[in-house]
C-alpha cells in the first residue's frame, strides 16, 4: 500500500490518515507503518462515532473493516488518497468497503477493492523474497565476497 502511495507522489509526513479496521492483518500494521512515515493516524472501526466526519478531515483513508460499501463519496475530502482494502460478496458480486464508482471522482487517487491493493501485495511479497534470497544464501565469489543467489547446476553425465 505505501508502494502505491509513494508512486503516486502522496505524501504523508504530517498528513492526517484514517484507517477504518483495527485487525492484526490489515489496520494495525498499517497504522504503524503510516506513522512510521510521520502520518497522524486515526484508528476507526465500524461502530465509531463520526466516522463520517473524520474521514472528511483526511488526507488518505485507508478502509479495511469488511463492511461493504461502507465509505460513501461524501466522506471523502475532495483530492484525499483513498485505499480500498476490503473485499465482501454482495448478491455474487465482489465489492469494496469504499461505494467506488460514487467516490471516482471525488479522491485524487482511489484503488479498486480487486485488482488494487491484492495484486500489489503479492508484488511486494515477491519482491522482498528475491531481495532477502541473496542475503539468505550468498555464494563465494573468487574475492571472498557475496554475490547474488546460490546457482545450481546440473551434474555432467558420464559417458
């Protein structure tokens, strides 16, 4: 998710952040690593009080409670970051915590509840996998250093 951010320039030093969802998955750790970035982060959930409103106040609203279409357009201060992370089927269809097609035109930047943060997710884990391989298995090299991933080759046959 920050990957999407940063790659669209949001910043978030000072920004203010609402994250709707408090699971160990999804809100928590997001919390942590927006304020990691010095974002004011505001925890929500479901049942809070003037969710409404302090999603008006936000920069980026990061909406992750599994309610669907929970986040409505006019919630959503014009220009704000919107990260739709919830996914719930609703009569066969799968949609977001974030009513998408109202909220369009209202965010400056809005990802999709499929084909958004899902995909982008699976990149980063396989990013950080090729990245920590090397570091994990180093292979000599002829100046005592290491270098990339460990090669295997196949044994020569004997003829």
């Amino acid at each position: 998710m920050l990957a999407v951010l940063d790659r669209h320039g949001v910043p978030l030093s000072g920004a203010h952040a609402v994250v709707i969802g408090r699971s160990n998955i999804v809100g928590k750790p997001v919390s942590i690593l927006l304020q990691q970035r010095n974002a004011t982060v505001t925890m929500c959930h479901s049942k809070t009080r003037n969710l409404a409103e302090l999603c008006r106040s936000a920069d980026v609203i990061v909406a992750a409670a599994g309610s669907p279409r929970m986040v409505k357009a006019d919630w959503i201060r014009p220009g704000a970051a919107v990260m739709d992370v919830g996914v719930t089927e609703v009569d066969g269809k799968l949609v977001g915590d974030v009513d998408f097609d109202a909220a369009i035109g209202r965010a400056g930047l809005i990802t999709p509840s499929r084909r958004g943060i899902g995909p982008m997710t699976i990149t980063m884990l396989l990013r950080n996998t090729l990245t920590a391989c090397p570091l994990r298995h180093p292979t000599p090299r002829a100046e005592g250093g290491t270098s990339g991933p460990a090669r295997h080759t196949a044994p020569e046959s004997r003829a």
